[in-house]
C-alpha cells in the first residue's frame, strides 16, 4: 500500500489470547514504556468513539480523538484520528490498524499506519515508528507468552 509503515510479529499463543490481550489489556502494551495509556472512551464498532490520552513519563499529556472504521472481534481494529468521535473533521495523520491472524502453533501480529500524503508517512518514521511499534509488538508478545 503506498504510504504505509508496518511491523509484524510472530506471538507463540494462541489467536483468542492474543486478541484478549490486544483488545482488553490495551493499557498494559499499547505505548512503549515508560509511555502509557490511558482508555478514556471506546465504542467498539465501526463509527465509534475512539478516545485516549498518551501519558508521558514527565507529565505529559497527547490526547487522541478519533473513530473506529473497523472493529472485526478476534481478528483487526481498525481507528482514524481523521474524524472525531462526534464526526468532525480532524487534522488527518494516519489510518492505524491492528490485525491478528492464526499462524501455526501461535499467532502473527501485524500494526500499521496508512498516511495520506508521503511526507506524513516519513515524518511518522522520523518520529520513530520502526522501534515505537516495534518496542509496543514486543510488549504484546510478552504479556501473551507470559
């Protein structure tokens, strides 16, 4: 896909553990730590309220406003902060999605972030995706293999 960042990890449990974990443990694996998050407001249904605030380790505070497009049970997320919960348009940066697959004994992972424009898409691997997403993966994989 053009303008797309993406990891993928091989997680050695079982699809409906990974997808506990990944939609109901957000808190614990979501921001690479010490970062976190917090779920101030979720409707999970395409259309839904998508609301939550990253929380820095100095105090710092990033709201995130955005809609679910997609929430397939067991399978993908899919969020926007392009539109607001109130369906207001935002100042687009990505389309994110999150989808897990059986694969073998375990599970295959895979997060990403569609862009609209290629300079989004570099400023999002600036800002650090690769180790970010890559660091929040490894995250995940832990709590599910613990």
């Amino acid at each position: 896909m053009a303008h797309e960042l993406s990891i993928t990890r091989y997680i050695a449990a079982p699809p409906a553990e990974v997808w506990d974990v990944l939609a109901n443990r957000q808190e614990e694996w979501w921001c690479p730590a010490p970062w976190k998050v917090r779920l101030d407001e979720q409707d999970r249904r395409p259309g839904g309220v998508a609301r939550s605030t990253i929380l820095g380790p100095d105090g710092e505070e990033m709201p995130q406003d955005g809609i679910y497009l997609a929430w397939d049970e067991g399978r993908r997320i899919v969020a926007t902060d392009a539109v607001t919960a109130d369906f207001q348009p935002s100042g687009p940066f990505m389309i994110g999605f999150w989808e897990i697959a059986p694969e073998g004994e375990g599970t295959r992972y895979t997060a990403g972030a569609r862009h609209w424009t290629a300079e989004a898409m570099e400023q999002h691997q600036a800002m650090g995706f690769e180790q970010g997403w890559s660091t929040v993966a490894d995250q995940l994989a832990a709590l599910c293999e613990g």
